[in-house]
C-alpha cells in the first residue's frame, strides 16, 4: 500500500533553494539537511513526488540520499521532470541556459564547423525551443539581427504600416556589422526572398573553402513561412523547401505538461543555414530556426497566438492615443533577457524577458512606463513561476507596474470581459491623467466583475 502527503510550503522552498536549478549554495544545501532527514526517516522507499507532470502515469520522484541531499529517479518507468521544473536540471546547467538569453555583442557569428573538424552529416529532426532549453545560435542571430534593425518595437506612424520589404530594410544595415567568417560579412550571404535563393547557393557552391578559413563555405535564408514540418519549411506561396539537419520551432510545449501542446502558430520568420551536410553534397538548407511573428503584415517576432491578440490590442491603444490625446506611445517585444544570468553568489537567475514593455510619452515631457505579459496558461506552476518573475521584469524594465492580459482566469469569465479588464487597466496605467479615473467606455466591466480578480491582474511595486 502507498502512502502519500504533501510537503509543507516551507519545506518546499527550502528544498527548491537547496536543490532546484536555482539555487544549489552550500548554505541552502546545509539548511535543507533537516527536511531531508527527515523524508528518509519515514522509512525505507519514502520519496519526494513531484506534481510538475500532472498527465504522466507517475510523477517524477526525488529519492533522499543519506540523509544529507537527493537525486533525481531516472530509472525506466519514472519520467523525467518537466522542463520548465526547477528539479530537472542541476545549477550548473542552468547557469549556461540563462547566459544563452543574454544579448550578444560580438561582431564575429560561427554557425557551422569546417569538414576537417566535424564532416558527418547533420541528424534530422524537429524539437521545440523554449525558454527552458539553451536558446540555440540560430535563434540568436535572428533576434539580434530584429532588434538592431528596430524590428522589435513599433511606433506610431502617421499612415498605413510599412510594408514587409520595407520593414527588413533596415536589417542589411544591421548584417553588415555581423561576420560569418574572416572577412565574410552576413550581408553578402544573406537571401531574404525565394526567388534569389538559387543565386545564393551557387555563389556558396563556388565559393573555395580559403574563403572560409574557420568555417566551411555557406549563408543565410530568411523567410516567413505557412508551416514547419518534420523535414521540410513550407513558405507562403507553398513552396516546400527540405531541411537535412535540424529544425527548431519556438513555442511548442511537450504534450504531457500542462496547457496546449501547441500554442503558437503561422505565420513564421525562419533563419536558415545553406551549406553543404558533406563535401560531396550540394548546398541544401542545413538546419533552421523557426519562431512566430506578428502577423502576415508584420515581422516582429511573438511568442504565441495568444500575445498577438494582446498586441492587437496594444495597437489599438496606441492608434487612440496618438490621435485623440497626442501621446507617443512605442511598443516593444524585448528578446533577451534584462536581468544578469547570475546572482551575486553565483546561483543561475532565470531569464527576464517581459512579454511587451509600453511606453507613453506626453507632450508635457511625462512618461509612463508598464510591462506587459500576456497569461496563457492555467496551472499553478506556471502562474507560480510568474509571481515571482513579474515583480523582477518590471523593476529590469524601469516600470512602474506589470499588467496581466489573462486568457484562462477568472475560469467563470467570457473572455471579452478579460479582455475589457485589461483594457482597463491599460487606460489607467497608461492613459491622460484626467481619465485615469474613468476608462473610456470600450474597457468597462460588468458591474458585477470587478473584484480581487482585477487588482491581482495589476502588479505595482516601487521602482
């Protein structure tokens, strides 16, 4: 017979501190003694359960270790934790994972090895990139390349929105300050539209192999894609474009954690690697790194389809503004993390990377500031990890408060009163001083919706 209880909040957090991906000090391992013995005091076989993947058929266990620590129980018929668990990587880990959001200012970007020292071909496959895993280089550079462009924040503009080809103008300037090798900049091998592909992969095909001292002969391919299969990118036009190595697409969660397996979706911006698998292949797509963006219209790099519909809104807010009160008000999708990857005592910090930061700007010279994250999921681990990021992300952001722009709470609401919420708190945190105190009428409530519900979807704190 198995018995089972759960653990104290307290002893928790303390075990989190000692042995999550977060912690780790000899201070917070000494302070967790007691927990620990006590577990294996219970008596032979008492383990640590964890609830971070409520669909498995057995939850991930923790087995105390004498009396002092524990390990984690990767035997056959015990899964592993769920990535985003504080107990599935060790500190260390961690630390590398958290260094990888970090913005990068290097001007020198290495994608590929020479054949010398890796000639194999490159495994196909297809896996989820998420803020749990190491953000891969791709990734990097396709984010780097955004935001140096201005490609992740958006203006006010006076008439129609730009078009795509003039939104990725300003990109080439931002490539070439990027090398790919000794004295190849990623301008000169980089291909922004299907139609010059085939120009670009003969030039890669002829280029010699002197020309790339520390690397092997290849370039870049970016482009807004339908789909993202196992194998192949399928772009807009249908085109159906093989991939030999790996494919990686933001914003795919693992089917037994919670929420949707599934919560982004097209349209895509992919970077791709054009090179050679092996010296006696042709040039073909090596590997890509596939992310969600805005909309059909727009380049910006989201993650999910729940933060476009967040965005729309922003926009709408924005459009309001500018025109009726003569506010600027900017919008930005920071990419990279706002915060260190590393604490004063050397235990890992996660990423710090709000969904949206808005800020209004008055003619008077007053500015507001306020983060913005859009919540798409309704466990209580994920809701969990927010309260405490929330609080960080604002004061890394200058904002004087985190609004939330909820999709799943309160679980009675239909979802144009969230919506309307978080109208609201927009028109307060954001909006003229003289109608702070009455929102305009798009973002009432119903009278009988308004609650705690509503304070807790704003988040102050002094900045």
């Amino acid at each position: 017979m198995t018995t089972a209880w759960a653990l104290d909040q307290a002893d928790d957090c303390i075990l989190r501190a000692a042995f999550g991906c977060y912690g780790g000090t000899a201070a917070a391992r000494a302070a967790a003694v007691h927990v620990v013995r006590r577990v294996q005091a219970t008596g032979r076989g008492c383990w640590i359960l964890c609830d971070c993947r409520p669909a498995a058929d057995r939850p991930p266990a923790l087995v105390p270790v004498a009396e002092t620590h524990i390990r984690r129980h990767l035997q056959a018929g015990w899964p592993q934790h769920a990535e985003a668990c504080e107990f599935f990587r060790e500190p260390a880990e961690q630390a590398v994972i958290s260094a990888s959001y970090r913005p990068i200012h290097r001007s020198q970007v290495r994608l590929v090895r020479s054949f010398e020292v890796g000639p194999s071909a490159p495994l196909q496959r297809r896996e989820p990139a998420s803020p749990a895993n190491r953000r891969p280089q791709l990734a990097r550079l396709l984010i780097r390349l955004l935001t140096e462009a201005g490609l992740q924040r958006i203006d006010p503009v006076a008439s129609k929105p730009p078009s795509v080809g003039e939104q990725l103008s300003p990109l080439w300037r931002a490539a070439r300050g990027l090398s790919l090798d000794r004295g190849v900049r990623v301008a000169d091998a980089l291909c922004m539209s299907l139609a010059k592909l085939p120009g670009l992969m003969e030039q890669i095909t002829a280029a010699p192999a002197k020309a790339y001292p520390r690397t092997r002969p290849h370039g870049l391919l970016l482009i807004r894609l339908n789909e993202a299969a196992a194998e192949k990118l399928i772009a807009l036009n249908g085109q159906e474009l093989p991939v030999v190595g790996r494919i990686a697409l933001y914003g795919e969660r693992p089917r037994d954690e919670p929420g949707p397996a599934v919560s982004a979706r097209s349209p895509y911006l992919a970077l791709c690697i054009l090179a050679r698998p092996t010296p006696v292949d042709p040039v073909q797509i090596h590997s890509a790194y596939v992310h969600p963006c805005a909309s059909m219209g727009r380049v910006m790099l989201v993650d999910s389809d729940l933060e476009r519909e967040t965005l729309s809104i922003l926009q709408a807010f924005q459009w309001r503004m500018a025109r009726r009160h003569q506010a600027v008000v900017t919008i930005e999708k920071p990419m990279d993390s706002l915060g260190p990857a590393v604490a004063e005592d050397g235990t890992p910090l996660p990423p710090l990377i709000p969904d949206f930061v808005v800020t209004a700007r008055y003619r008077d010279g007053k500015e507001r500031r306020v983060v913005v994250e859009t919540m798409g999921y309704a466990d209580e681990g994920y809701r969990g990890r927010k309260r405490v990021l929330h609080p960080r992300m604002g004061r890394a952001a200058g904002a004087m408060a985190v609004l939330e722009h909820d999709f799943h709470l309160p679980g009675h609401w239909q979802q144009e009163w969230r919506d309307n919420r978080f109208k609201r708190l927009l028109w307060q945190s954001l909006g003229p001083e003289e109608l702070a105190a009455a929102e305009p009428a798009a973002a009432r409530q119903p009278a009988n919706t308004i609650g705690d519900a509503e304070r807790g979807a704003m988040r102050t704190f002094p900045t």
